[in-house]
C-alpha cells in the first residue's frame, strides 16, 4: 500500500504571509508527483507534474521543489492572497495510470 | 479552455437502487479515470480506461461497479445496488497519454458528483 502524507493538515495564515506544505511519498517506485489546488464546488486544478529529483518548478506565487531520493516536495506560496484559499492535494504516480493522493492541506488566507 | 464536465453535481439515491455519473472528458483525451473521496477521507482510485477496456481498477471497484464510454463524448460509472458507504464525491479525469512523459500524463478532473445513499 502506498503511503503519501501530507502536513499540515490545515493552516490559517494572514494576507501576505509566505506559507509552505508538505508532501512525503515513497522513495522507490517513482514516476512523477503532481501537485493541485482545490476549491470547494470546482474541479481539482493542476498545478504541477515534477518528475526529476531537484526539480523546481513556478507559476505565479506558487512553487514547489521535489526530493525524489529521500521522498518529498514541498509547495511555497509567496505572500499568500485570500484567493489562495483552497485545499492543496499531491499525488503520487510509481508509473501506472493511478495517483495515489494524500489528504491535502486545507489552506485559508485571512484578508 | 477544455474542461472535463460531470453530471449531475449532487445525486441522492436509496440504498439498493443503481445510479448512474456521467462524465464528459476532454476531447482530444484517450485516457479516463474515476475516483472518489469518501468525507474526511483521502482522493481515492477506482478505476482507468483506455481503448474501450479497463487498463487498471483498484479493489474497491469490485463487481457493483461497471464503467462504459456509451458514445464518442460520455463516460460513466454505474453502481449497480447502492450501499450506505458508496456515499462519497466522485471525481472523473482524462488524460491525453498515460506514461510518455510528464505533461501529457497529466490528469484534468472534473468539479465531481456527490453521491448520498440513504
């Protein structure tokens, strides 16, 4: 059985804050880790596919690093806007069509 | 921008009764998976299709189950005789490819249905 986790489960920071997650995945097997964003009542957005050990990738604010070799990703967010409220999902991928998800980190920006 | 579409966005059955989630994926996608979460509980599996056929299901997707792609557009999930614990969001996704690389593997989900068995 796969295990990815996710901490914290939930976080409350105030606008403008920079705020980080984690996720931790098994560190054999891997194919890729991917990273969405959801909003209650909307589909699950992607946000990244990281699939190389020290990959970094970026998009706006958003930014998440991958650690293949010890099983991790991190997911940054620079000075956090209320519109960044939602629950941030990683799934793990070992190379079949599955992803296996964690729990999320519900993450709630104060203005 | 192409988006996977499901319906309906809340359904609420009897148990013992078999419902139907319909799911449209994106056009050009040969790729189509169902998943569920189950409230307080994790994204899970259920199943994968490709070319008419299961590629993968996991072992929650046991026999009341069935999945079909009835036309060029729709693909669903039939659960044949409800139970209480099938009550969950259920989410569809497509993807253009499976393994040949990381972009085009990437899933696109649907806003999901939420499925109550009473």
């Amino acid at each position: 059985i796969l295990n990815v986790e996710q901490s914290p489960q939930s976080l409350h920071v105030q606008e403008g804050d920079s705020t980080n997650f984690t996720c931790s995945f098994p560190s054999s097997n891997f194919y890729a880790l991917h990273w969405y964003r959801w909003e209650t009542a909307k589909s699950p957005e992607a946000l990244f596919v990281m699939t190389l050990n020290g990959d970094e990738k970026k998009k706006g604010r958003i930014s998440a690093t991958l650690n293949t070799k010890e099983g991790y990703s991190y997911l940054y967010i620079k000075g956090s806007q209320p519109e960044d409220s939602a629950t941030y999902l990683c799934a793990f991928n070992s190379g079949y069509s599955t992803l296996t998800f964690g729990k999320g980190t519900m993450l709630l920006v104060s203005p | 921008e192409p988006e996977v579409t499901q319906t309906p966005s809340h359904q609420v059955t009897q148990m013992g009764q078999e419902v139907i989630l319909r799911c449209v994926p994106i056009s050009n996608h040969l790729y189509f998976y169902w998943y569920r979460q189950i409230l307080g509980q994790k994204v899970e599996f259920l199943v994968s299709f490709y070319n008419n056929e299961i590629s993968e299901k996991s072992e929650i997707f046991d026999d009341q189950f069935s999945v079909e792609r009835p036309d060029g557009s729709n693909f669903t999930l039939k659960i044949r005789s409800t139970k209480l614990e099938d009550s969950a969001m259920y989410f569809c996704a497509s993807s253009e490819a499976l393994l040949s690389g990381a972009s085009n593997n990437e899933q696109f989900f649907g806003p999901g249905t939420r499925l109550t068995v009473l």
